[in-house]
C-alpha cells in the first residue's frame, strides 16, 4: 500500500539542541509494516526532521502495534482507543542536562584536558543510550583521567590517589568519602556486573561534576576574574597628593607659627 508522503509538512518532536518539543520540518519518510496473521499488526515511521527553530538535524522513529495502547475519553466525552508510542531518536534524547562549562562538548579552562573531555562526551552518551553499566565505568574513568591532569601519581592504587589528592588540599574529607563511593561503583560494574539504576547514576554524576567544577572551572574563572581586575587597575587614575601651600602648617593646623 503506498505512502502518503509526507516531506515538507510539520511534526512536534523533541528537540535535543533547543531542549523541548518543536514544529519540524519532514525531510525523509519511510514507513515500514506488517498486518502479519492472527490479528498483530505493527507500523514503524521513520523520519529525517529540521527543527523549524534552530536548524538541528535528526532522525526519529515512531513504532506502534496492535497491543500496545490505551483508553481515554475524547472531547465529547467518548471512549477512544489511543496507541502507546514507542519514539527512539538520533542522536538520543538527552537524558542529562550537560553542566555550562560543557556545553560545547569541551571543558572550558586552560588546563589541557583533551582527553578528560573525550571522556566525558562518551560517558554523557553512554547516559543518553541507557548503557548504564558503560556509564558507571566511564564516571570512574573519568574521575582517574581528572586525577592524573591534576599531578596526582598514577601508578598508585585509587585509594592513594585519594589520599595524596587531600593531602594536596585538591579535596575535602567529606569530599574523599563521595569519591570513594564513586570509584568502588565503577569497579563493581567493571569487574562484577554491578547495573546502576539512572537515579544511582545521577547521584554519582552529582559527584563528579561538583569535583571537577571545584578543580577546574573555579580556578579558571578566578584566574580571569584577577586578569580582568588588574586591567581595571591599571585604568584607574592614581589619587594625587594634595599640594601644601606655602607657610602652612604640616599637619593642616593652619598657618605655620613663627619661630622663636
């Protein structure tokens, strides 16, 4: 049975640059099908969209079949039949917001620190594509690539590095508890198949950006708030001695008395 197309009209879809449901424009449509035996049916739409408000360009699918649905009453106050849709979409809707300093998928200080945010652009799609056991390896991971950037000793086991990081006042005590516990999740997804839930995950990510905010956004930004104050320094005028007039007094008592 053919298609109606559909390229060039609207559809509200999420999107992931403007973060929320947008007109987009269809680019591409291809739907697949099957009416299949004994009364199962399933449909699946594939579409190539435009985000009528940022220009960002994704694919998105929409799936449904024969028993997957739900009631509710239509505006005339009639039972109506409404299928459940399942929507995946390319590149995944984001399941955690990024911090400020990532938003260009970089953290944004002079630290060299490559590798720490390759680390991070696949730890965050990691959370994004539901891999929750990947995600809680690569928090880990990317808490010890952290570590090194910051002269921590890297042949040392996790718990020395913790200790040389307090004893560098990198972290608090209280800081070193948290991190601990982020480190040993990490392991237990690595080496006993520990599967996080995404609230666990959301905690342990709390974690980690705190400490990499404290060791180096913070930093950075008081590094450029004391550049930007000594340019302002220098622009402010001097205050000028005030000139004394002759015969008068040093201490501003008047005119000065005769000498005997």
């Amino acid at each position: 049975m053919a298609v109606e197309s559909l390229i060039g009209s609207k559809l509200k879809a999420y999107c992931s640059n403007c973060r929320g449901d947008r007109n987009c424009e269809i680019k591409g449509h291809h739907q697949e099908n099957d009416d299949g035996d004994y009364g199962f049916w399933w449909r699946r739409d594939w579409y190539l969209l435009v985000c009528c408000g940022c220009d960002h360009v994704f694919a998105q699918s929409v799936a449904i079949d024969s028993e997957s649905y739900h009631q509710e009453y239509d505006s005339s106050g009639d039972v109506i039949t409404v299928p459940d849709e399942t929507v995946r979409s390319w590149p995944a809707r984001s399941k955690r917001d990024r911090p400020e300093w990532f938003q260009h998928s970089s953290i944004e200080t002079k630290a060299a620190v490559g590798d720490l945010s390759a680390s991070l652009v696949e730890l965050y799609g990691a959370l994004d594509h539901d891999l929750n056991v990947l995600a809680a390896i690569g928090i880990r991971t990317s808490f010890d690539i952290a570590a090194e950037i910051l002269g921590v000793d890297p042949s040392k086991n996790f718990q020395r590095k913790l200790d040389e990081m307090v004893s560098k006042n990198l972290i608090r005590q209280s800081e070193r508890e948290h991190l601990d516990v982020l480190i040993n999740a990490g392991n237990a997804s690595a080496h006993r198949g520990w599967t996080p839930s995404f609230s666990d995950l959301s905690t342990l990510m709390d974690t980690l950006e705190s400490f990499l905010n404290d060791v180096f956004i913070v930093p950075a930004k008081k590094e450029a708030a004391a550049a930007k104050m000594a340019k302002i320094k220098a622009k402010v005028p001097v205050k000028k001695a005030k000139s004394k007039a002759p015969g008068t007094d040093p201490k501003g008592n008047g005119p000065a008395k005769p000498q005997p």
